[in-house]
DNA sequence: TTTTATCCAGACAGGTTTGTCTACAATTTG
DNA sequence: CAAATTGTAGACAAACCTGTCTGGATAAAA
C-alpha cells in the first residue's frame, strides 16, 4: 500500500469521479461500486468520507455549482460592456454545452431524475437558479435602459428562460446551431 | 379466472399504468413489477404484450406525444384569433403544469435520464420537439406580421425557447405564477 | 366443437444495487 | 514513539431488478 493520505486527496477523487459520472451518465445509472472502481478506492474508503449515495449526491451538486458558476463568470467577465457581457451569456451556453456533449443543465437532469426531490436536493436546485437568475438580473440592472420596475422583472424573466430554453434545445438536438439566432433575439430585447 | 379479454384491454391497462408511474416517479424509478402490480396483470401478461421495459418505453413515449398534443391543440384551438391562439401556448402550460404536479415535460425528463438514449428514444423526442415548433411556426404564421423570412424564424425559435424555459422552471420552481409575464413578453414579441 | 389467443400465478435465475463489516496496513498527528 | 486517522481488499447480506419459464385456465376465433 503506498497511498498519500494528503488532506482529502481521497474525498476529492471521489468527488471529482462521481461528479463526472453523475453527470455523464445520470445519478441512477451510475452505481457507487463503479465510482469506487473509477476512483480507484476501497469501498471503506468511499463510506469513510460520504454516509451514502444521496450524501455524495448533495456534494456533487455544491461543487456543481460552484465550477458551474466559475466557468460562467469567466466567460460572461471576458466582456467589459454591460451589453456584451450579457450577450455573452449565449456565448458562454454554445462553448459549455459543447464542451460537455450536450448534456446540459446538471440541476435540471436531477430535477428529472428526482420526482419528488428530498429537501436538500431541491434547495441546492432552486439555490442555483435563484442565483442564475440573480445574476442575469445583475446584467440587465447594468444596462442602461430606461426600464421601469416592471419591464426589468420581464426582461430578466425573458433571459432566463431563453437561456434555460437553450440549454434544453441544445441537449435535446445535440447541436448549438441556433444560438446566434437567440442571442440576436436577445440584443433586440435589450434595444 | 373471470378476465375479459377484450380488443386490448390488458395492453392498454400495461401502457396506461406505465406511463402515469414512468411520467411521475421516473423511469429508472419505476420497475415492472410496480407497474405489473398496479395494472394487476401477470408478469407473463406483461410479457406477452411488451418484450421488454425498454419497449414499453418507447409505447410510453408515443402515448404521450399522441395525448399531450391532443391536450395542447385542445386548449390553443379555444381560441379563434391567431394572436390569441399563440398566446394561448402559455395559457395551456399554466393549466397543464399545475395539473401534472409540475413534473414537466415527459420528452425532457427521459432526455435527462437517458444520456445516451438509444437511438429509437432519441428519435421519439426529436420528433416530438419538431412537432412542438413545427405547430409555433403554423402559429406565428398566421399571424398578421411583416416578417420577412429570418425575422420569422428568430420569433418561432424564440418562443419555442421561452416556452420550453416555463416548462423547466416550473417543474423546479413548482408554480406557474411568472406565465403571465412571459406571456406579456410573447405579446411584445408579436407586436 | 376445436384451435388459437390471451391471461393467470408465481417460481426461478442471474445480475445489480447499497450499505455493513472485518482485519489489517499505511500515514499523519501529537 | 504511540495514538489517531485514513486507507486497503473484499466478503457479506438483504433487497431489488429484468426477463424466462411452466402448467394450466379462460375467452375468442374459426
């Protein structure tokens, strides 16, 4: 046995497989043994730093939305102007969603998986669209618009769920073709 | 044994109790046996009509396009003015939604529980989806617009996202009470 | 009526799943 | 250095899964 037992070198490797399998192939078609396997660790270890599957999941969605939210903050802060960086929301959806082989929005694929979500798992969902959300609101609220209380909340609505539309379009065809299309259809919103 | 064994009874009663569980707990969520239990039939029944899950599957899905299209052309034809029609598109996923307990869109949910879904799946959800803007386009068509040939298919693509985006965020955020807005927002759009 | 189709009950089989446990071994901490 | 922490290999157990099969019984078709 020569393991380096570094902080949490072995929580991390867990993690880092679980998540790339959960997300990949879907959390109930993923097993633990195969984590375990992929990981390359003892099954003691897997239950030594995760009490469960579920647990494991709850940390595969924190750490989701952290990376999530980094890449898209990288791209979105690429852009100076308020309008571009807006824009660039729709750019950040066609690197990512390609990146990632179509396989989209991570909260809403366990939305589906789990009918009815046990509590932790459908608070780290609406944590994440809340603040998906929030953000957009950010962008639209640094545009200079002469946009009443009102044609805000619509506005910010309307992004959110042409950029929640993409992501399910995409997934669904597998191709970013029509992006372009939607982020003209957003600058004119915001013109 | 006092069985009728009429036209299909049995096959219907498999189909009709598999796509209620499948649609509302999931498909990997759901197991033949529930579905062989709650359709009170026998497993070799449930043979005899399906050779597998997967088979049942793909019935669940051809079901549910033939009824959901139904329900949505049921609600849209209400109304007699194109614009009118069009908005109704919004109207119909405020009653739906909320009367299937925000689950959402069947052709979704199996995309995300199928990451690589067989190809017949895959199939079965594009055909669904082409459908869906297939019947936007008609809508958009009849209206009364000066849209030249891009600025036409920017509007289909645009509501089609903005409708398929309600469906997501409803289905997490479980209410339907920011459809008014998106449907202000279509209204502008058209306008 | 006979034949065919459809249905029943449920045992069986092999495989998979998640989680528990044991007896160490290796590494880190105090 | 000793104690605590972390890691190993993998057996075990119970439960669940999908699909096969048997020997009828019932209903419909010819």
């Amino acid at each position: 046995m020569k393991t380096q037992h570094s902080a949490s070198s072995t929580h991390t490797k867990i993690l880092e497989t679980a998540s790339r399998l959960f997300y990949e192939q879907g959390y109930h078609l993923t097993g633990i043994n195969q984590v375990i396997a992929e990981a390359g660790i003892a099954k003691a270890s897997f239950y030594y730093h995760f009490s469960s599957k579920e647990d494991l999941c709850i940390a595969y969605l924190e750490k989701r939305h952290q990376d999530w939210f980094g890449w898209l903050r990288e791209e979105v802060e690429r852009s100076e102007e308020p309008q571009e960086r807006l824009l660039s929301l729709f750019t950040f959806l066609e690197l990512w969603l390609a990146n990632s082989d179509f396989r989209g929005c991570a909260f809403l694929n366990i939305t589906a998986e789990f009918p009815s979500p046990e509590n932790r798992i459908r608070l780290l969902v609406l944590n994440h669209k809340d603040a998906l959300q929030a953000y957009i609101a950010q962008l639209v609220d640094s545009l200079d618009i002469p946009a009443s209380g009102n044609n805000s909340a619509y506005l910010i609505n309307a992004i959110y769920l042409l950029f929640e539309g993409t992501i399910c379009k995409c997934q669904m065809y597998r191709t970013t073709e029509f992006i372009k299309n939607t982020r003209e259809t957003v600058s004119q919103l915001i013109s």
